[in-house]
C-alpha cells in the first residue's frame, strides 16, 4: 500500500489524525516545518510521545519531511520530491492558519490557506498525486443563513472574515485541478477539545469567552461563598444554536472516510445533529464557575444605555468572534450520515463542558493565555 502524505500534523486536528491513521495502520509521511526552536522531527516526536502514554502502547513512526507548504515545492528537495513520487499515493490536506483578519495576501491567513494549498496543489501535480483530500471548513458559505448543504460552495457568498474567505478560495483551487482524480472535501464546523478527555492545543472561539470569565474571578474579591456577580447584558436571546464537534469525532469520522475508497470523491459536513444553545453554554459555565450577573438582554441589548466596565472589556475581548453570534446556518451533513452512522457527533453536554473547562485550566489556556495588560489593569483597578 502506498504511504499518505499528510500535511499541518501539529494541529490539532493533525495530532488527532497521526493518532487515529496509525492506529489503523496507515503508513504516514508528514510534512513539518521547524518552528519555535525545534525541528520538524522533535515536534513530530513530541506528538507520538503523548499519544503513547495516552494509549499505554507504541506507534508506528511516520516518515518526516522538513518543509513548509508556504514556499514552492514545499520547501522540500529533488531527492525528498522523488521519493514522495515513489512512495506516496494520496495526500490529506489538514494544514491551515486560524488568523482571521488579513486582506494582505501575501500574509496570514492567506499564505497558509490559499498560497499553500496552491503549493500542495502543484506539489501533487509534480509528483504524479491524483488523489486529493482537503480539510476545508463548514464556514466556507460565509454568511449565508439557513440549511447549508454539502454539496453547495460558491453562491455569491460574503463572508466574515478573511479567514473564511480565504478557506474558501482554496477549496475551490482543488476543486477546479484538472489531474486530480479524485477530491474529498472534510467541512468541519466549530471544532472545541476531546470529549471524553478535554484535551486541546487551539484556543479559539468558545474558549476566549472562557477564559475570560475564568482570568476575570482571578482577578476580583469573591463574596464569602466563592460566588462572584457582576452585571453584563449579552446582546443574544439565548436560543442562538452554536456549531461545537469536538476534536476526537471529527478526528474518527475522517479516518473513517479516509479509510474507505467507496467513500471518496464527496464533501463532508462534519457538524452536530443536535447544536447547543448559547444559554445552555452560559448556564453550565456560570453554574461551574459560580458567577451569576448576565442576562440574555435580545441582539439590540447593547444599545440601551452606555455600557459598564465589564461590558466593555468582556466585548472588546471578543471582538473577533462577535460576527458569529447573532445567527449560524445549519449544514446538511446527509453524507457524512450515509458514510458514518454508527458515529454519531458527541452532544457537548454539562459533564463534557466541564471537562474542556479544567482541562484549559489546567494547560494554563496553552501557557499563552492572557488578557492583555490594558484589559488586566481595569480589572484590578475596578
């Protein structure tokens, strides 16, 4: 069987995959670029490590490529270009920058999401790659409303962000090559950590409002009890649906697909059958870290009145998620159910959420969290 050259395997999706294909028996090339002091095989090395004292057993060692995805041919040599061409026989795109804002093409998120797939792309045609699997997102429809359905991409679409877009233009790069035999589109929505474990190395999305309410009690004088109240109007009603799949499904799901040739050629939503609200969020949160005060006030909450201290710190901290609060589409994912459907989306329910909860606590939110100095002062200071 011929190897899969795999690529953004320090993700955290990518983590999951080297996991999940390896325990099936896939034989993996990677292709790692070195970053903050290590090289592309010690990060590697890291990542089989924490698999095997999660696993209790030894993985088999994936082949590692040094190279970058942003720079042509992947950064990689004649000699590392002809083995991929002897000894590859699909690729899966997973690589992909989470910056949201950066019209400058030739920067984030662009570079990694549309110059590097480009690269990839024309990487594959080099080598004689003809099947094509690409990690996309569920929000390559933008802001578009309603049922979103798999098989559906360019519908005039705006979008929030540049990360989006960016997605977006790369998906419909694969699409439109030629020499590619086949492609098989992974959509996955709004993914969070393990469900069963926490575990995540990406805080994005849910868990900036999380840590934010968790650095804020750190940072005030708690009543007798350990309660904390503040008053903070949410401009939401609360019954807003929001699209969270955890790591570990996502993950199965696409090894399942992966694994099995009947399944190719198609896209893929990997999104919940069941989306949990916004007030089912805010009540396990505030019951667990035991802090009452906000209120579900209605989307024009924000305009009655100047808002407080906390208000303003809460929403300048945010900021960049703030488009996807208001209204989030449904996805179809009539494939994924016809492929998977003894793999049904974990419900991120109260004991799941307290798990992703003291797990970012106990990492520290990544070792990189916090709020900014500014924000910091006006806590201590109010």
């Amino acid at each position: 069987m011929k190897r899969v050259l795999l690529t953004g395997a320090t993700g955290l999706v990518g983590q999951y995959l080297v996991r999940d294909l390896l325990q099936a028996g896939t034989r993996l090339v990677v292709v790692i670029r070195p970053h903050g002091g290590e090289s592309g095989r010690q990060r590697l090395a890291r990542i089989l490590a924490h698999w095997e004292r999660e696993l209790g057993q030894p993985l088999a060692r994936p082949v590692c490529l040094e190279g970058d995805l942003t720079q042509e041919g992947l950064g990689l040599n004649e000699e590392a270009r002809n083995w991929v061409a002897q000894n590859c026989g699909s690729v899966l795109h997973n690589a992909a920058s989470l910056t949201f804002v950066g019209a400058d093409r030739a920067g984030e998120p662009w570079l990694s999401n549309f110059t590097g797939t480009c690269n990839l792309v024309e990487f594959c045609k080099a080598v004689g790659l003809r099947d094509f699997h690409h990690v996309s997102t569920a929000y390559v429809c933008g802001q578009r409303a309603g049922l979103v359905r798999e098989q559906e991409l360019d519908r005039g679409q705006e979008f929030r962000n540049d990360y989006e877009h960016s997605k977006c233009e790369a998906e419909k790069l694969v699409r439109s090559a030629p020499f590619l035999d086949r492609v098989t589109v992974y959509r996955p929505a709004i993914i969070v950590g393990d469900s069963r474990t926490g575990y995540t190395v990406s805080y994005h999305g849910l868990y900036t409002y999380l840590q934010f309410i968790w650095l804020f009690r750190q940072h005030l004088k708690l009543q007798p009890d350990g309660s904390m109240y503040e008053p903070m109007r949410i401009n939401l009603t609360g019954d807003e649906p929001r699209n969270f799949v955890p790591v570990d499904w996502v993950s199965a799901v696409m090894a399942r697909i992966f694994l099995n040739p009947e399944l190719h050629g198609r896209t893929y939503h990997l999104a919940p059958k069941h989306c949990v609200t916004a007030r089912e969020i805010e009540d396990v949160v505030s019951d667990y870290l035991n802090y009452s005060g906000p209120t579900f006030a209605g989307p024009d909450a924000l305009k009655q009145g100047e808002l407080n201290t906390l208000e303003k710190m809460f929403y300048a901290y945010v900021s960049r998620y703030q488009p996807y609060w208001a209204e989030e589409p449904r996805f179809d994912c009539t494939n994924t159910l016809a492929a998977v459907p003894d793999l049904p989306c974990p419900t991120i329910d109260r004991e799941c959420m307290h798990r992703l909860i003291d797990f970012a606590i106990r990492d520290n939110w990544g070792r990189t969290g916090s709020i900014g100095g500014d924000v910091l002062q006006e806590i201590v200071k109010s």
